[in-house]
C-alpha cells in the first residue's frame, strides 16, 4: 500500500494560545497517463487505486469500452506514470477539453460538457428503486467509512452498493477521482453498474452528474448539494440524485419513484 499521509511540523491557535503541534496531512501526487504510447492526461490524486483510477478515466472518457479493449498495463510508482496499450480509439483526444454549450441529450434544457461527453451521454432506461431505508443506511455507511478523513480532513470517498450490500468503495483527494476509481474498479472487475447506487461525501456538480451517467448508474446519493444544472441534467438523463443524505434525513430532488416509501 502507498504510503497516504505525512507528517508535519505545525504551529496550532487556539484562541490567545499559541503551541506547536504535529499534523497528519494527506498527499497529493500527479499521475500521468498515456494511452498507446500518448499522453493523455496528469490528474492529481491519491496515491491509491492507480490503475483502477486510470482505467475509469479512460473508460469515462471513452478511450476503452470493455476489458478487451486493454492489452497491458504498466506503471512506475516512483514517477507515478501509468501506460496503457489497448484498442485502436476513434475519438479524437483534443474533444477531452473542447467544451461547449447545448441542449441536454437534445431536449431543451442547456448544459455546459465537454464534446466528448455529447457524443458518449445518453438517457437510462431503468426502472431499478430502492427501499427508503436503504438509502439511510448508504448515508450512514458514509458517515462512518472516513478513516482518512477523520485523520486528515482532506479526502472525498464514495461507494457503489446494491441491495444494501456495499461492493466497491474509493477515496481521494479529488471528487472527480472517487467516481474514476469506483468505474476502473467495476470495469477491472466486469460489474455491470446498471442496477446500482453510488453514494457519495461530496456536492453533486454538471460534472459529477456526467460520470454517474457514464457509469449508467440510475441511482446518486450525496451528502453534500446538488446544483441546478446537474438537476437540470439529471432530469433529461432519467437518473434519480438525492442530496443532504445524513443518517435519517435526505433530499429527493429528480427521479422520485426510484426511492419506495
């Protein structure tokens, strides 16, 4: 396991007191990925689940599809370099940054994506639901699994559940990151995400909302808030989001019929 955290030096104050004091703090290292001998992009992140953090980025941005698509994989954990061979892609890299506004999946609702997205984003077809109960106890799961967090305060963390079971779990420095290594973890593994919840400590952005859709999860539950746009999106995406889940209290904001009462 890579090493998480280190340890420093600190002048802490409390009130008119002034002490020196040791601190954990969690680290932040960059990964740089290349796919087919190309560089494709440095994320900063935690230094776990690197490959499964790589292949959800390529997953999520539509570079491989299925494991078949990855020939080998190779990394150097002291330069923290990943090098992926795989499957011939047709989509060109530079639509990863090409950003642009339209309607959302052609209805009249506006998002703001990345081109890349457009072309790989379509509307779930699922009628999957789950107890309220359930829901609760995935809020409360995230209350609890924190330990870097509550040693260090500087990590999102997320899950994948189903049925009350709780099958994956990630967490990193970047939100972006947990939902790349929760997809790289299910895709490694062949898990098919279609019936499934992802619970998340974090606010839900356009963006968040984007990956959840990717991953053709039709369930999102969340600690922190949603914004309109991600609402906007989720509702022409037919995925249900729920925000401020703590222990017995949540938000249901799109998608109700999901969550049985």
């Amino acid at each position: 396991m890579p090493n998480e955290t280190v340890t420093l030096s600190i002048l802490k104050a409390d009130g008119a007191l002034i002490e020196g004091r040791e601190d954990t703090v969690v680290r932040e290292v960059p990964l740089t990925i290349h796919y087919n001998r190309d560089e494709i992009a440095t994320l900063l992140c935690s230094p776990s689940q690197t490959v499964e953090l790589t292949l959800g980025f390529l997953f999520n941005e539509g570079f491989i599809r299925v494991p078949e698509d990855v020939y080998e994989i190779r990394q150097d954990s002291s330069d923290h370099m990943v090098w992926v061979e795989g499957k011939p892609c047709v989509l060109q890299k530079e639509l990863m940054s090409k950003r642009f506004v339209s309607a959302c999946c052609g209805k009249s609702r506006a998002s703001f994506c990345f081109a890349n997205d457009a072309l790989m984003v379509k509307p779930l077809v699922s009628t999957y639901s789950i107890p309220l109960q359930e829901a609760y106890n995935y809020a409360k799961f995230l209350q609890s699994y924190l330990p870097l967090f509550q040693e260090t305060g500087g990590v999102h963390s997320g899950g994948v559940g189903n049925k009350g079971d709780i099958l994956l779990t990630s967490y990193d420095i970047g939100r972006h990151n947990v939902f790349d290594k929760l997809s790289g973890e299910a895709f490694r593994t062949k898990l098919s995400l279609e019936n499934h919840v992802i619970f998340f400590s974090g606010r839900v952005s356009s963006e968040i909302l984007l990956k959840v859709a990717k991953m053709n999860v039709p369930i999102l539950i969340a600690r922190g808030a949603p914004t309109d746009m991600a609402l906007s999106q989720a509702t022409a995406l037919n995925i249900t989001i729920v925000g401020f889940a703590r222990e017995q209290r949540l938000n249901i904001y799109t998608c109700p019929e999901r969550i049985i009462f």
